[in-house]
C-alpha cells in the first residue's frame, strides 16, 4: 500500500499522493474476515494498526523484493500500492545544486505484478489500475490489458481525475472487472473493500 518513492539525489525524490487508504480499508476487512496477512507499506499518510504484520519499503525495488519473496506462502495478493514507473538511471549521493537547469534520465522500474503469477501461478492476484480523466471504455480497456499482461484475476480501475475520488480521499467509485463487470457508486472505501473481498470469496469457492 501507500506510493513508493525513487530518489533523484540525496534528499530529493520522485513519488505520488497515494495514502495508502484503500489497501488499509482492505487489510482491516481482510482481518475481519480472518485472514493471515502482511502488509506492505511504502510512503502512507495514515496510520496502520499496530496489530498487523507490517514491512516497510521505500523505493519500488524494495517493494518488489519483499514480494517477491512473500508470495509463494501466500494464496492470495492485493496490489493497492501506487508503484512508480520509472526511477533515476542514475542516483547522485549528495544533494545536486539548484543554482543551475538539472536535466534528469529516468528509466522504467520493475514491473512487480508481471512477475507474481511467474513465482506463484496458483496465487488469486488482485490488481489496481488508476487511470487520469478517463472514460469508462479507457477504465476497461487498462484493465483488460493487465488481465492480458499480468494475468490478473481481478481488477480494480477508477479515475483519480476525479476530484470526489482522488489519491488520499475517504471515498471512491470503481470498476470491478473479473469474470463479469462491477460498477460502484461514489461509496466509502470501507464499503468497496467489502465488496472487492466478497468478489475473492466468489471467485474462489
């Protein structure tokens, strides 16, 4: 859950404005439900109960390392976390001076829920797709194509262009897309992470 974040130098980085509200929403549900669970937390704007098996990661390679070695113990993943795309192609260890133009390389991070069904095929995985001002065919058509990529088995899509349902709000409204389509209403993430766990339930018996 939460943003990662990639360094650009020693006190500099590039992230996101993920809270980390919906994988929480989500884990607190899976608790409830009696789940042994971890959780994997970048960058959060809230607080995680004390209760819960937390790792904490930075960067999105840590992230990947953690569940990459997690999840062959696992039947199921949830990928909430708001990963960064790209990294520096180069890390400066110290802070660069701001008296001059700074132009920066970036190159693509690790794909990290590619690689999941590799480790373990037999895992349910679960995916996010946030997508910018998108229509609802645009929701679908991202989501359909990590299901093709990443061979995910659920798909949860929204747009976090919309100002009721951005990165760090209380509520959201989404698309559920496994073997049929899922439309909520503007609900509480509480109230989607009921329904997203009922969906795995369905699924799997």
């Amino acid at each position: 859950m939460g943003g990662t974040f990639e360094p650009i130098d020693a006190v500099r980085g590039i992230t996101n404005n993920s809270s980390g509200k919906m994988g929480l929403e989500l884990a607190k549900e899976a608790y409830i439900r009696g789940a042994d669970l971890t959780v994997i937390a970048a960058n959060v704007s809230i607080r995680i109960p004390s209760l819960f098996n937390v790792i904490s990661v930075n960067t999105t390679k840590e992230m990947a390392e953690e569940v990459f070695r997690l999840i062959p113990d696992f039947d199921i993943f949830i990928s909430t976390a708001a990963v960064s795309d790209f990294k520096m192609s180069e890390f400066k260890d110290c802070k660069i001076s701001s008296d001059n133009n700074l132009d920066i390389i970036l190159e693509p991070t690790v794909k990290i829920l590619s690689k999941v069904k590799e480790i373990n095929p037999s895992i349910f995985l679960v995916g996010f797709k946030a997508k910018y001002n998108a229509s609802r065919e645009e929701l679908l058509e991202s989501a359909y194509d990590q299901i093709k990529k990443s061979k995910t088995d659920l798909v949860v899509a929204n747009d976090v262009g919309n100002s009721c349902c951005n990165f760090g709000s209380d509520n959201n409204k989404v698309l559920i897309i496994g073997d049929e389509i899922i439309e909520t209403p503007l609900l509480s993430k509480k109230e989607i992470s009921k329904i997203i766990w009922e969906e795995i339930i369905k699924s799997l018996i």
